[in-house]
C-alpha cells in the first residue's frame, strides 16, 4: 500500500486538525503513504496522490472560500484523482460542493468520524485493483456504506451509538503537529446569532470521562509531554461517568473531567483550548491552579459592549469577561491570555468599539484573534438590519490587531532572562523553534539542530529577547537559548 499515497488538507480550528490527523494515522495504519503538507498552485511533489481529503470550515465566507480555492487546484492538478471533502462546509453546502466535479465526494461532517473505517475499504480496492481509472475509483468509493445511506445514517443511531461514531477519530500519532490533542466535545446548542458551527456540528455530544482518561494515558505512554483538551464549546461537555463495580452513574462538567484527568496521570501537562468566559468560576479555577495546567488560556469574547453581546445571543456581558480574567490572573499571573472579537458586528457604533477596545486593554489580552463580521446563509445575524461596511470593519480589525501585536511584544518582553518550559516542534529545517508552556513561539538560538529529531520533547529555554515575526508557517515571537539543568 506504500505506494499508494493519499494528501490531506485543513481548513479550520483545532477540531479540524485533529481529525485530519487522525484520518491521516488510520490510513498509514493500513499501510497507506501520507502528505499533510499544503499544496500550493506552484509545489511539486515526487508522486501524484491516489486520493485527496480536504477537511473544511464555515466559520467564515473567508474560510469557505479557502475550501473551494484547495479543492479547485487539487482537481486541476490531479484530474484523475477523486476528492473527498469533508468538514463543517461539506455539511451545510453538499449540493453546491459536489457541483464543481464528478471527481467531488462529499462525506458530510455529521459522518465525517466514520473516516475511521474508510482505509480499510479503500485498501480492499487497491488489492484487487492493480490498474484503474480515478472514474473506477470514484464509483468504488460512491459505494461505501455510509456514503450510500448517508442522508439518514446520523438519524438512524441512538444518542449512545452518535457520540460512540462522533468520537471514532482519535490518535496518539501526529504528523503535521508536536503537540497532542484530544477532542473531548463536539457540538453546541447555544445558536448564537452569527454563528453557523451549530448548524454543521449538530447538538453538543461528550465523549465519556473512562474513554477521556484512557485516550490521555495513551498519548502520555507514547512519550507525549502535553495534550491539548479541545470541543467545539467545553463548557457543554456532560461526560458520562459510572465508578467500576458501582450502579451509580453521574455526569463530569469539564472542571470534574479535568481534576479526574489530573488524579489519575502524572507526568503529561494540560493545555486548554479555548473556554466562554461564563464558565471560568472558582471552582473551575481552583483546578486550573494545577501545575499541570499550562499558563495559557483563550475565551471567545467576541465583543466587549453589552448591546452587541445580547444581539449576539451570547450569554454573558462585558463584566462577565473582566470577571473572567481576574480569576485566570490571581491562579497563574504570568498567563498567555487570548481572546476572539468579532469587528463590525450589525448595529455596532462607534461607541460599542471603543467599549470593546477599552474591555480589550482593562483585561490585558496578550492576544486578540480579530475577524471581520461574516454574514454565514441561515443564521439570524446575516438578515439584521444595519450592517456595518466592510471598510469599517476592515479599520476596526487593524486598530484590535495593532493593539494585541503591541501586548504580545510587550508580555514577551516581559520574560526576558525568565526559563519557560517549551515543546520542540516539528518539521524546522533551518532553525529549531519550540512553543512554551505560556504559548510563545521560540526560535533556539545556537547550533542545536540536532534537537528537530528530537520533535515532542520538552525542553528548558531562556527567553533572550523579543523578535516577532508574523506568519501561520514562521511566526516567531521571541529568541532564546536552550537552558540545561544541572
């Protein structure tokens, strides 16, 4: 099967980049060649792909549109080679996806974990097929089980059997990344009013506490330092929990999930991926205060004036956020602290920015991830009245960007002489950069290259400077030298 190779391509969060990877070890699994390395109109590459799937997002029109743009130059580029798109996009927009080719497959996202099992069929093909066509290959693979019933595979199973299937994508081999990750939630229910990720991912499902502890000690086992804990909203996580040996069953909120994790491991550290600001409490925090937790957190914000937030549907205000904040910064002070806004959101004033600009500055963030509004088809904020330019919110997102590039460069700045913990990543071939404990992207300065075999691992760093640059591949946002304990 090794001379059978299969390309990948992600579009999107976390989530995406999990399950990509995930697809990706179940294919090598069964002997398959993979690519995760994004194409490019100008990349060569040794061998042509079999197969190519492309994991999409619809957070955003941008997103979407990056979707279409990877699936058109795959299929320019292999004309003969089928497509599978996968994803949040291949949800909402199936008609519209597989109107672009006949060499389009859509595998909706709400199936997207019965990939698992796809290699497996695939490799049956490839064994009785040593010469065909991508037209043979497409009709093979139009065939498979869940593709054929797919309209009404996801209504077919109990609520027990979705969140068995909806978790089938797990992994404790990465190749694209350095750090570990598990998904441990999926879905929302809130429905806020711009967002379309509900539509896609359907309602919030967890996967249950025994299987969270199992997937973490598997990935600690294989020599990980750090596992990421990720979903599409934690604060809906509801795992299912029932002692050995007891009738009792209860329920985990993430803070219950989360002291269990830490209890019952003992080497490998936590890393949050994202949390609402209504669901940092002190109990919540009292957790966090582990040092186990690496100093690193992001809370969807989205906005800093109460107006925008009630139009939003969100279900906390301004205070709510500061509130948040303060009780992240009196467990770990030194905390990389992030947060997303949405610029230009219908009906935003001038005046409901400066109150999110002044929200931004009096909580500190280290960093603001700022987005344009995007009017997403079907939800209620793209038929709201008041719309708000586009050259408005352009400048709105500039004047949020220029103020987190200056907050990180100063938080950096801030560490300089200070030793952090960091993980060497993977794939440096002209330097080795590694990502700290509190989320800095470090360069290694020296002649230390031997540490790139060496992807994983974690490492003591002196923080000797600020230097950012800025970039998905290159970002760096300091320098430092490799510290050894004696």
């Amino acid at each position: 099967m090794n001379s059978y190779l299969i390309h990948f391509e992600t579009v999107g969060c976390k989530l995406n980049q999990i399950e990509t990877e995930s697809i990706a070890k179940f294919c090598s699994d069964q002997g398959f060649a993979v690519s995760m390395k994004p194409l490019t109109a100008a990349a060569k590459i040794a061998s042509n792909p079999v197969i190519s799937i492309i994991n999409t997002c619809t957070v955003t029109a941008k997103a979407e549109q990056k979707s279409r743009r990877i699936m058109r130059l795959l299929l320019s580029k292999f004309p003969d080679m089928p497509v599978i798109v996968t994803g949040c996009y291949a949800q909402v927009e199936q008609k519209q996806i597989e109107s672009e080719s006949p060499f389009v497959i859509v595998v909706p996202g709400s199936i997207k974990d019965t990939l698992a099992d796809f290699p497996l069929y695939l490799k049956n093909f490839f064994e009785n097929n040593k010469t065909f066509s991508g037209a043979v290959l497409v009709d093979y693979i139009r065939c498979w089980e869940p593709l054929k019933n797919r309209l009404n595979f996801s209504k077919q199973l109990s609520p027990e059997d979705l969140s068995s299937v909806s978790f089938k994508l797990s992994t404790d081999t990465f190749y694209a990344h350095s750090r570990a990750s598990i998904k441990i939630q999926d879905g929302c229910d809130n429905a806020c009013s711009y967002c379309r990720i509900w539509l896609a991912r359907g309602k919030p499902i967890s996967l249950p506490v025994v299987e969270v502890l199992n997937r973490v000690k598997q990935i600690e086992s294989s020599g990980q330092k750090e596992v990421v804990i990720t979903g599409v909203n934690l604060s809906l996580y509801k795992g299912f929990y029932k002692p050995e040996g007891t009738e009792t069953a209860e329920y985990f909120d993430l803070a219950q999930l989360m002291e269990y994790l830490l209890k019952n491991t003992s080497i490998i550290s936590f890393r949050i991926s994202s949390l609402y600001p209504e669901r940092i409490d002190d109990t919540l925090c009292r957790v966090l205060d582990n040092k186990r937790i690496r100093p690193h957190f992001h809370i969807s914000v989205q906005s800093g004036s109460d107006k925008i937030l009630t139009a939003m549907r969100r279900s906390y205000t301004s205070k709510t956020i500061c509130d948040a904040v303060d009780r992240l910064r009196k467990i770990k002070p030194d905390a990389f602290i992030a947060c997303d806004v949405i610029a230009g959101f219908p009906g935003e004033t001038d005046e409901d920015f400066i109150q999110t600009m002044e929200m931004c500055k009096k909580c500190r963030f280290t960093w603001i991830h700022a987005f344009p509004f995007s009017a997403r088809p079907g939800t209620a904020a793209a038929k709201m009245k008041n719309q708000v330019p586009q050259r408005i919110s352009k400048v709105r997102v500039k004047e949020l960007t220029d103020f987190a590039q200056q907050s990180k460069y100063a938080y950096t700045e801030s560490f300089v002489g200070k030793i952090v913990k960091a993980i060497i990543e993977k794939h440096r071939t002209n330097c080795v950069r590694a990502v700290s404990e509190n989320f800095l992207h470090i360069k290694i300065e020296g002649d230390y290259k031997e540490l790139n075999s060496l992807a994983g691992e974690e490492i003591n760093v002196c923080i000797t400077k600020p230097q950012h640059t800025y970039g998905a591949e290159d970002e760096i946002e300091a320098l430092g030298k490799l510290y050894l304990l004696r």
